[in-house]
C-alpha cells in the first residue's frame, strides 16, 4: 500500500493513487475507537508535519490515554496542519509579569506548550524557595514548564540581591526531577579564567548529565571556544551573525532572540538556512500585552516570509529544543506524549487548537486553562525617599551618561556637558537626558544616582521593580518630585511598576517577590497595556520602556549601567565615576 506523501513543499506534491482509502482510515478509526472504550481516546486528520523525519504527509494521528497511539499515513479529507506543540527554548517566566500558570494560559492560544524557564529572576529576590514556588505553580497546569538551577545568583558581587545560591545550592537544585539543565552562565570571566565556584557548578551540572546554557555577549575567537570547551552548550546573547557563526564553530547552539526589548531576530534569522540544526527560537523575556498578541507563531510567520524553508523554521521551535533539552514533549511519533497543534496553513499560521497530553487547551484563540489562585511571596525592606536625596552635586568635567538603544540590551557611553542648577547636575529634557537611580529594596538605604539618554521623556517618571538582576528599585525621570512619587507607590505596594507626573500616580501592583501578579493573566495585561500608554504621554517612543528600564542596571551586558552601589562599567567590569574629569 503506497501511502500519499507531502514533499517537503509548504504546498507538496501527491504521489500514487488508492480507490477508497479515505474509506479504510476511517473504517479502521472506527475499529480502534471501539476497541478503546473506557480510556480516553481521540483521533485527528490532516497534513501531518514530521519534524523528524523531515516531511509531511497526509494521515491521521490517534491518542490513548494522552500519548500517540499510532501514526497512519493516508489520505483525508482535512486539509489542516498537524505539527508538534512549540517550545520556547529560553524564557525567564517572571518577566511576563505572570505567574507560570497565567503564562501557560496566554501562551498556549499560540500554540506553544512548553518553555525551557531560567527562573533567575524569583531565585534574586528569594532564592531556593523561589524556584520552588515557581515549580510548584506550574505543575497546576498542564503545560510544560522545564526548569533549569539558576548558575549565577546574584549575577555580580556588584549589586545587592536577596539571596545568593552558591554551588552546594546549585548542586542541591540539579538533583531535583524538575530541573532540567543548568541555567544560563552569565559568569563568563570566570568561566574563562577559572573561577572555582563557577568550575563546581560547572562540574556538578556535567556530573547531573544536564547540559549548561550561556549568556557571552561579544564574546569571541579563542575565548568563545575555550567558553564552550567548559561544556557551555548555547548562548543567547549573539547581535551578529558573524559572533553567532563564530559560537556555532565553537559548538554551542545559537538561540535566537525576540522578545519585548531585545530583538535579535532580522539579525540572526537567516542562518536557518545554513545551520538548521543549531538553531533554536526563544523570547528571552515577554511583557503581558506583547503575549496575547502572540509568540513563537509570529516567529515563524516571519521567517517564511524571509524565505526561510518551513520545516527549518518549524524545527527551531520542536526538534531542536526538545533533543538538546532531552525535553519529555511530544513530536508526533508512536508513543510520544500528544502535544500537538492544529493550524489552518502555513502560510497563514492560525492557530485552530493547541493539545497537551491529548487534552485540549485552546481553541480558535480562546485559553480553556482555569485561573490559578496563588500566594504572594516576597522580600521588601525599602525605606522611602525624598527629592533631597537625588541631588547631585556638579563637578568638573564631562558627565557620563548611559544610552538605551531601542531592542537591546547593551547600552552605549555617552561624555555630554551637564545641566546644571543651583550648583547640581539635574535632568535635561530638550537634549533627552533623564536622572535614573537604582536603590535597594532588601533594605533601606541611599538611591545610587546616574543620568540616562534613550527614554525620550518630556515631564514624569517611570519606577519599576523589576530590573535585572537582583530586581532593586528602578526609576527614571524628568523631575526629582516625580522620580520620588513614583519609587514611594512602590515602596508602599512592596512592589510594581509606576508611571508619575508630579505626586499623581497610577501604579500596576506586583506583590509576587515585587516582579510578578497573581492576578488574571489578561487583567494584567489591560492594566499593563494603560501603564505602557500612560508612559508614552510622558514622551517615551521606547517600544517597551519598563522592560528597557529593568535592562539598565543588568551588570553583565556593556557598556554603563547602574546598581544599587554605584554608576558600573560593564566593558571594565568594575565600578566607575560620574564625572569624566578634565
């Protein structure tokens, strides 16, 4: 019996006839569907997308009991797509702003049924009892949530964080069932160099089996490869595709990058062509509102449309991440577990209905997933504020001043004349420079106080508590009155995001370790979506603004950011001054 076959075509071609096969599938679903009374069963039909086999046929995919059964190859009348669920290969949950089981419940009409989730961000503010939370919310849902052991907590010395998980807890951690890989290793210098903690890690990952993920941005030649030689296998971080090759020749795996501030993706995405089997697609991080618009399926919209073949780009999101991960999810073949996705075309990528474990979870753009109702951990002990506390007092010299660039997290060094009144350096809005702190929330203290260009502010200020890595209190702004308005709502919720102008505030809570909700997953995003708009009255033309604000005090990535101790060259890895002296 000559099965008929889909060449590797969006479109395809059919080869062999068979009078009355449609018939015979459908006789033999009948047999099996009587066979199987008392378990849950369910068969579907279409264009079947065989990720590992490369091709697409015409057949019908039978479920028992959650798992796939049988795969038939057949004609059917459908002429719906069958592909495996898709997985997001790097996303740190928390910076949604959501719980893992409301990120499931968005992600999901998208087609997406697993994340591969560093929970770095909770495991700053609370430690080992944060990645618990975060795994024990997520088993409240079907979706597929692999967690990795946070390797870098806190990311620098420094900063002020909440916690710090040193080698024994990471050791701790990778035994857990849940855990399936160690997370990325932002810790390059000492990777390079040979720091001990980090070689433990390192070490008891490789011990686990588990493999390690990276984050080396700029990282290149000899020190890219003497960085996957201590058994990094991705990195995240690539801006070109010259530094992206460079890591592919390496060994490591290059996880091209989309998400609500950096957006790697126009960049990078022609290298499916040449490196199929390297390439893996991730959001990195995703605000509420950009998640109900869509996710991975935007991504591989966009890919076709650049030419990219389908199945290159379909295994981006399955295959690649599934076998690199040894992830437990599905990918269509006999005895797989029934992640599965419908879609109407290819070409369109609507999203029809999304299953996992054989139950369905979405359909024609609605979430079937329930809310979750959660607790609301935390590590607050901030102290509140006053315009006295911003002054800075002008000195001789350029003023240093970080500049945001649109979709990235790098930031450049900018030398300007300050302006100055009363004897202090204040903000400058004709020319775009803003006053920015970061001020620790684990306890009271003093705000460390630097200048910033990019935001695009014209009056107020934005304040958030989410800022990457150890999640202290963040602000920009136009005025000192504002910038303070804005950090005290905070201070007073124990955690959110705030956009002021002078003492009138509006203020979007999140009471989870001060960087997520566990309110409903859409209300969020509405509430989120009037912030972001709020903010774009101030003047900002930034995409995101709050999660390019979070991206300014991230250490790791060059050139200046700033922490709660102080104005940090990231370029010299250490503490820098204001002021550029003549």
């Amino acid at each position: 019996m000559r099965p008929f076959i889909l060449d590797y075509g969006v479109k395809g071609l059919f080869f062999g006839q068979l009078q009355g096969l449609t018939e015979f599938c459908n006789f033999k679903k009948s047999i099996k569907t009587n066979a199987m009374k008392g378990k849950e069963t369910f068969s579907v039909s279409g264009n079947i997308v065989d990720v590992v086999a490369g091709e697409i046929y015409q057949g019908t995919i039978h479920v028992i009991d959650g798992k796939i059964s049988s795969v038939e190859k057949c004609r059917v009348d459908e002429t719906q797509y069958i592909l495996p669920g898709l997985i997001d290969a790097h996303v740190h949950v928390e910076s949604s702003m959501l719980l893992p089981s409301e990120f499931a419940r968005l992600a999901v009409v998208h087609g997406t049924t697993a994340t591969v989730s560093d929970p770095h961000e909770i495991a700053n503010v609370l430690g080992m009892d944060g990645v618990r939370f975060m795994i024990d919310n997520g088993k409240k849902t079907p979706f597929r949530f692999y967690f990795g052991a946070p390797s870098c907590v806190p990311a620098t010395s420094f900063e002020t964080s909440g916690a710090h998980l040193g080698a024994d807890a990471v050791k701790e951690m990778l035994s857990w069932p849940e855990i399936y890989y160690l997370s990325e290793m932002m810790n390059f210098p000492g990777v390079i160099y040979g720091d001990e903690e980090v070689a433990l890690k390192l070490k008891y990952a490789q011990q686990a089996g588990k493999p390690v993920d990276g984050h080396a941005p700029g990282l290149l030649g000899d020190d890219a490869r003497k960085y996957a030689s201590a058994g990094i296998t991705t990195d995240h971080e690539c801006f070109t595709p010259e530094e992206a090759i460079d890591k592919i020749n390496a060994g490591m795996k290059v996880l091209i990058r989309e998400g609500s501030a950096a957006r790697n993706f126009d960049a990078l995405v022609m290298l499916l062509n040449d490196y199929p089997q390297m390439i893996m697609f991730c959001s990195d991080d995703k605000h509420p509102d950009d998640l109900i618009a869509g996710h991975l399926n935007l991504l591989i919209k966009r890919a076709m449309q650049k030419g990219i073949d389908f199945m290159k780009a379909i295994r981006a999101c399955t295959l690649n991440p599934a076998e690199h991960y040894k992830l437990e999810s599905g990918l269509l073949q006999q005895g797989d577990h029934a992640d599965l996705i419908i879609i109407d075309s290819p070409e369109s990528f609507q999203v029809l209905k999304t299953y996992i474990g054989g139950k369905l979870l979405a359909e024609n753009g609605i979430s079937l997933l329930p809310h979750v109702a959660e607790s609301a951990p935390n590590n607050f002990n901030a102290g509140l504020i006053s315009p006295e506390m911003l002054s800075v007092k002008a000195k001789p010299g350029k003023l240093k001043v970080q500049q945001a660039l649109e979709g990235q997290l790098i930031t450049e060094k900018m030398l300007v004349d300050p302006k100055i009144a009363d004897g202090c350096v204040v903000a400058d809005s004709a020319n775009d420079i803003m006053k920015m702190l970061v001020m620790n929330r684990y306890s009271p203290s003093a705000p460390a106080i630097d200048f910033v260009s990019g935001f695009g502010l014209k009056r107020g200020a934005l304040a958030s508590t989410v800022a990457h890595d150890s999640h202290n209190i963040i602000a920009v702004g136009a005025d000192d009155e504002s910038i303070c308005a804005a950090v005290n709502a905070l201070i007073e919720a124990r955690g959110g995001i705030a956009v002021a102008e002078g003492n009138a505030v509006q203020i979007l809570p999140l009471p989870v370790a001060g960087i997520m909700s566990n309110d409903d997953g859409y209300t969020v995003a509405r509430k989120y979506g009037h912030i972001n708009q709020a903010a774009g009255r101030l003047g900002t033309t930034l995409a995101a603004p709050f999660m390019t604000l979070s991206f300014m005090a991230l250490l790791v990535i060059p050139a200046l950011k700033l922490s709660d101790k102080g104005l940090f060259d990231g370029n010299k890895f250490e503490f820098t001054e204001l002021f550029e002296l003549n």
